[in-house]
C-alpha cells in the first residue's frame, strides 16, 4: 500500500513539474510591415523579439542563406549575390519564454 502511494505521488509530482515548465511559452507574432526598399530591410518590431533572422532564397538554385539582421540593414553588406532571390522574415524569442515566429511570406 505504501508503495503504490509513493508512486502515486511521484506521478503526481512530475505531471505538475511538466505542465509547469509548459506553461508560459509563446509563440512570437509574426513581423509586420516587412520591405525591402532598394536593398534596405525594414518592418514593424515585434514585442519581446530577441532578434531577427532573413532567409534568402536563391530562386535558380534553390541555395538558402539565413542571417541575423536588424531593421535598416543593407542587404549589400551580406554578400548576398545579385540573382532573383525570395527573402523572409522571422522574429527570435529566447528559447526559454518565446519562441521564434513563423517566416513571414515571402517577397
């Protein structure tokens, strides 16, 4: 009897830890706004984002390049080569409380 008890508890015990350590996290929103003008990135902040990643597309390759970037960044200074390329957006939480959004679509 004392022994199935303990178990009990113990089963107890760690569901609350799990559902405890669950609880809290969220999905960032995804960024709004984003352009790119010239070869200049912009977009709306997204609260409580750590960062922000791009993902570049090469359209005739398929080759895909990801990189941490900031609002106002020249996309020049990435050494990205001058082809037909999609590029997204993705803002990063911390891993601990948020998570990283969903891409935006692509432009």
């Amino acid at each position: 009897m004392l022994k199935n008890n303990c178990i009990a508890l113990l089963t107890v015990f760690l569901l609350i830890l799990f559902i405890t350590a669950c609880q809290g996290r969220q999905t960032l929103s995804i960024p709004e706004n984003f352009k790119v003008e010239g070869s200049i990135i912009t977009w709306t902040d997204v609260k409580n984002a750590a960062k922000y990643r791009i993902e570049i597309e090469n359209i005739d390759t398929g080759i895909i390049q990801k990189r941490i970037v900031a609002c106002g960044d020249d996309l020049n200074n990435y050494n990205i080569t001058p082809v037909n390329y999609h590029i997204r957006l993705q803002a990063i939480g911390t891993g601990k409380k948020w998570l990283d959004s969903p891409f935006t679509e692509a432009l």
